[in-house]
C-alpha cells in the first residue's frame, strides 16, 4: 500500500493524474478504510485542479478521526485552495487547540494565516512547527540510548576524519554563535529529517518574500538604420523598489528608469533624408540660394544667413512606474521617460481568475512603441519656428501643414487582448485574440488584429 502511494505522488508530481491513479487504484480497493490512500486520492484532485473534491474527500477523512492530524494539514490546505479561507482558519485553529505540541498543527496553520495575508504570524507559526519537531527528534536521538551510540560509534564516518583541518576550533562562516532551539534552524542541525528541511526552506523562503528590496540594474540595445532616422541606440539604468504586501501574496512595486536615445547624425548632405525631416526641405533650399537676388520669398536670408540643419541629437529622462500585482490581477501606471520631447501617460491591467483548471486572462494596456528614436521619443523640428519654417508653412498651405508640427511622433499602443488557457495534466491548450490601435503626435493612426490558439 505505501508503494502505491509512493508511485501515485511521485506521477501527481509530474502532472500524470491518470497515470497515478491507476497505481493508487488497487490500494482503495483492498482497504477502503484506509486513511493513507484517501489522502493521495485528494492529492490527485488537488494537482488536477479540483480542489474542492479534494476537500470533500479531507474533510471526510478527518470527520473519521479528527485527531488525524495529516488529515487535518490536507484538508486546510484543500480549503486555501478552493478559497474557503475562513474555513481553513477554523480547522487549523482546531488542530492547533487539540495537539499544541505537535508540529503538523501549526504548520496548518501556517497555511491558514498565510492565505489570510499575515506574514509575521505565518513567520511565528513556522518557528513554533520547527522547535516542535526538533525536540522530537533530539527527543528520540536521546530515547535511542547506548545502543544508538554504539551504532553510531561503529558506523563508517561519512568524510575524512583524517583530512587536516586547520588549528585550532574551526568555525563555518555562516554558523550560529549562540545557542537556542531556533537559531539551529538556519544551520540544518538534522538535514537527514525532511520536516525540518522543509520548515527551515520556507521560513527562509518566506523571509526574502516579506523583506522590502531594491535593486538596480544597466540595460543596452541597439538597432541598425538610417543615421538621424531609423538608428536607435538606448542605454538605461532601471531602479526598482518591491514592498511585499499579504505575506508576500501581492506586492507594490516603484521603479525609475534613467534612459538615453540616440539614433546618430542625419546625413545633411543627402537629398533624400534631407526633405523627410520636417521643414528641412525648405531650408535645404533657403540655403543654396540664400544671398541670391531672386530668391522669391526668400529674400530676407542673406548670404551670411543661412539656417542650420542637424537632426539626430540624443534624448534623455527617466521612466517612473509604479506597479501592483497577486496571483490573479496585475496593474501598473507610469510614464514614458520625462524629458523626452514627447511623454506619455502608460499603464496597464490584467485580469486572470482561475477556476479549477481553466484560466480566464483579460488585459488591456497602454505602451511606448520603441522600435526607433521617432516612435518612442518624438522629434522635434529645429527650424520650425524659424524665418524660414514660418516661410514653408505658407508656401505648404494649411492642408499639408496640418499634418505636420514641431514635433511628432511619440506613439503608443493600446492594447487590449483575451485568452482562456486549460490545464490538462502536463499539457496547456489556450486561445485567444486581441485589437491594438498606434497613435501618436502628428504621424498617421494604425490599427492591428490578432487571433491564436496553441498548445
């Protein structure tokens, strides 16, 4: 019977319910009053995304014998599972009040307290479970007596007792310097006891997810193009700061970007970049005939009056974003970096509920289109506002000026897209499509459509 429910856990594990059930099978049948093969079959329905059979199956179990207290840790985690917290916080408290002195009650309700979104108290509780079980084992390392010893004494050592050491008391950096029942725990005084492992692992896990962190980072890309055009060099220095909320369930995110764009020199010499950068057709030609006697309306340029023509000069700013998350929505709002010529308003959301083994994700955002200096920071015309730029909007006339100004570009999409994702055993079968519409500051509008489905 252990065999299989050994066999039957190890194949949940890798996603095989079937599988692991027809190994659990023979053992619910020889004993149907066995509490072992009942709990792996609420396993089964657990790892396949049923957790409220699972629970009916627990809570049956414990009903049989509430002093169960395996029976108990699988029914409250059932219970977290299938979001019946209030319900999962009742047995566990239950637990907890019949066998105090037990570990397996308050690592129930650890999980109790952890679903409800009391970290320090899950931290308390996982403390309590570890000094449990570590008096329980020294408890039966004490209890084993002579004989114990004298195995122990006659065992062959594990490592070298002969390997040279140093002078001297050596000490493990990292090792404890005080005494204590807890303090042991980060050391792993018995990592031959798996309880104790795993406790130590998620008071350590645990921690790190609680802690408040910042970080820092150096990111670099570039892309080929035309100089001044489609050339993007970027460099940026992302700053991110994570405050863990709910005992580490969802979290508060704030982060600033420093960024830097360039796309290089225009080409000034060229008459085909030239006339595709703003007014610079125009003061191309202000230029070549400037000083000129008949220069139509151009005579206000003298010789020694020419007007400059330079695109491709780096942008700089900083990106904040402050973002939200937990298991099944995630939200954000920020900026594209401030002190580019054009900044926008970005943000998104996300939603995707689970239910049983069918995820539902819906999701609706706003980003910078980065592809080039034009499209995620905007350009500005140097000359616009000039002689001669004031001269080329009324040579153009208002219908071909209009779709043009002193700056463009700076274009976001906003995109909004729905999937559904099924679980079934190690494979993942989804769907979904989506509608996206680019805009930005004097360039043309666009609009894209998106449907797929795989596995």
């Amino acid at each position: 019977m252990g065999i299989s429910v050994a066999q039957s856990d190890l194949l949940n594990q890798r996603g095989d319910q079937a599988q692991a059930y027809d190994h659990l099978a023979p053992a619910l049948q020889a004993d149907p009053e066995a509490t072992s093969p009942k709990l792996a079959l609420a396993r089964l329905y657990n790892g396949h995304g049923k957790p409220g059979k699972a629970l009916e199956i627990d809570l049956a179990v414990l009903r049989h014998n509430p002093q169960d207290l395996d029976a108990r840790q699988a029914a409250v985690q059932a219970a977290v599972n299938s979001d019946h917290n209030s319900l999962a916080t009742r047995l566990a408290m239950d637990g907890v009040q019949e066998s105090p002195m037990d570990a397996r009650a308050w690592l129930a309700m650890a999980v109790a307290d952890q679903a409800d979104g009391h970290g320090q108290r899950t931290i308390e509780d996982l403390r309590r479970a570890y000094d449990l079980r570590l008096q329980q084992v020294e408890g039966t390392r004490a209890a084993s007596g002579p004989v114990g010893a004298q195995e122990e004494a006659l065992a062959p050592p594990s490592t070298n007792p002969f390997q040279s050491r140093g002078y001297g008391h050596q000490v493990e950096l990292g090792a404890p310097v005080t005494g204590g029942s807890y303090s042991a725990e980060a050391a792993s005084p018995d990592t031959s006891d798996q309880m104790l492992s795993s406790i130590a692992g998620q008071i350590h896990t645990l921690r790190e997810n609680l802690a408040p962190s910042i970080d820092g980072g150096l990111g670099f890309r570039s892309r080929s193009g035309e100089h001044g055009m489609g050339r993007l060099t970027e460099a940026n220095i992302p700053i991110v700061g994570r405050l863990p909320l709910q005992a580490g369930e969802s979290s508060l995110t704030f982060s600033i970007t420093p960024t830097m764009i360039w796309s290089g020199q225009l080409n000034t010499g060229s008459v085909y970049d030239v006339p595709r950068y703003g007014t610079f057709m125009a003061t191309q030609a202000a230029n070549q005939c400037a000083g000129h006697s008949s220069c139509g309306g151009l005579d206000f340029l003298s010789a020694n009056h020419t007007q400059r023509i330079a695109a491709g000069a780096g942008e700089a700013g900083f990106a904040p974003d402050v973002q939200f998350g937990n298991s099944w929505v995630r939200a954000d709002v920020g900026a594209s970096p401030i002190g580019f010529p054009i900044t926008n308003v970005l943000g998104g959301v996300e939603f995707s509920p689970r239910v049983g083994p069918v995820t539902f994700r819906v999701s609706a955002e706003r980003r910078s289109i980065t592809n080039s200096v034009l499209s995620y920071g905007g350009l500005r015309d140097p000359n616009y506002n000039s002689e001669v730029g004031r001269y080329a909007r009324q040579v153009y006339g208002h219908d071909l000026t209009k779709q043009w100004g002193s700056e463009w570009g700076g274009v976001v999409t906003n995109h909004f897209h729905g999937q559904v994702e099924a679980t079934l055993g190690n494979t993942i079968l989804y769907g979904g499509g989506g509608y996206a519409i680019q805009t930005g500051k004097n360039v043309q509008r666009n609009s894209e459509r998106e449907a797929g489905i795989g596995a």
